[in-house]
C-alpha cells in the first residue's frame, strides 16, 4: 500500500490533484479492510458480552 502511495507521488507528470486522487484510492482499499475487521470485532465483542450475561 505505501508503495502504491509512493508511485503516486512519483509520477512527474501527473498534477497534485492527480496524485491526490491516486493516493486517496490506495487508501480506500485500506480503510474498507479496516472497516470490516473493527466491525468483525465489534460483533465478538457483543456474542463475549452476552456469554458473561448467561
């Protein structure tokens, strides 16, 4: 993932904007597999919370 945002950066031609963008869409993928696991773990959190409840 860092060297994707690097090749963003390194790309001469491509204008700030551009390599903004390109930087950005790196860091969705990442921020979608966060999302994911932070909701996974709320979920175990909850079923660990009710077990203590029985």
């Amino acid at each position: 993932m860092f060297r994707r945002s690097a090749n963003c950066c390194g790309n001469s031609r491509a204008s700030m904007h551009q390599a903004q963008q390109c930087m950005e869409r790196c860091h969705a993928s990442l921020a979608s597999a966060q999302a994911l696991v932070i909701s996974e773990l709320e979920k175990f959190q909850g079923f660990l919370a009710r077990c203590t409840v029985y």
